[in-house]
C-alpha cells in the first residue's frame, strides 16, 4: 500500500475542526496490520476491535447473500456515542467516535463523510 502519511493531516485536521467537541476519537489505519497511520485521541483497542468486527460483517453479509459493505456503517452505541467505520477501498479503515448529542448527522454524511474520503484518495502516492 502505498500513502503519503503526512498527507493524512489535513484530513484529520478538517474532521476535529468540523465535528468540534463532538469527536471524541478519531483514527486511520492499515486494515491488514492494525496499525494506525494517524489519530486523534487514540484507542488500540478500538482498532482491533473495529478491524476485527468489520471482518465479521463483511463475511456474514457475503455468507448470507446480501450487498456488499461499501464505504462505511454506522453504530449507535448506549449513552450518548456513535461510531462511524470508513472503508477507503480494501486496505485502510478509518473510525469514528462522536457524541451523538453534539454530533448533526446530516453534516457527518453530507459534508465529513465526503470530505474524508476525498482526503484518503489524495493521500494515496
């Protein structure tokens, strides 16, 4: 895989400034290795958790016979967070943690979601 790390950035850069004190986490990284290539507040785990559970949905939708994942899936957790997972294509993952009370979904998919995906591309070498 090839990816301009320092390309990543602005990326992350425009997420923070957009979601604000919404984002509680935010992190991109190798879906293959479980290494991150940048984040914001880290979370391992959440990785390894998230790489591991996206596998899992991509196999059971397959094994099931329905559509494929295709860029991304959303998760309501209790409390107040929700949990975004951003598939840039088969190799890099990207997730987000927000406070769903502070977070307006129609800016998260209409003008993030987006955005983050046009970042990943230009960061691709």
């Amino acid at each position: 895989m090839n990816i301009n790390v320092e390309k990543l950035n602005p990326a992350m850069d425009f997420i923070k400034a957009t979601l604000k004190d919404g984002l509680l986490t935010c992190e991109i990284w190798d879906r293959e290795t479980g290494l991150s290539f940048l984040s914001h507040n880290p979370q391992p785990v959440g990785v390894a958790l998230f790489t591991e559970v996206t596998k899992t949905l991509a196999t059971a939708l397959s094994d099931s016979g329905f559509p494929s994942l295709n860029r991304y899936y959303l998760v309501d957790l209790e409390g107040t967070h929700l949990a975004m997972v951003i598939l840039h294509g088969n190799d890099i993952l990207q997730g987000l943690i927000m406070n769903s009370k502070k977070v307006n979904l129609g800016i998260l998919l209409s003008i993030v979601l987006p955005k983050a995906i046009e970042f990943i591309e230009k960061a691709r070498t």
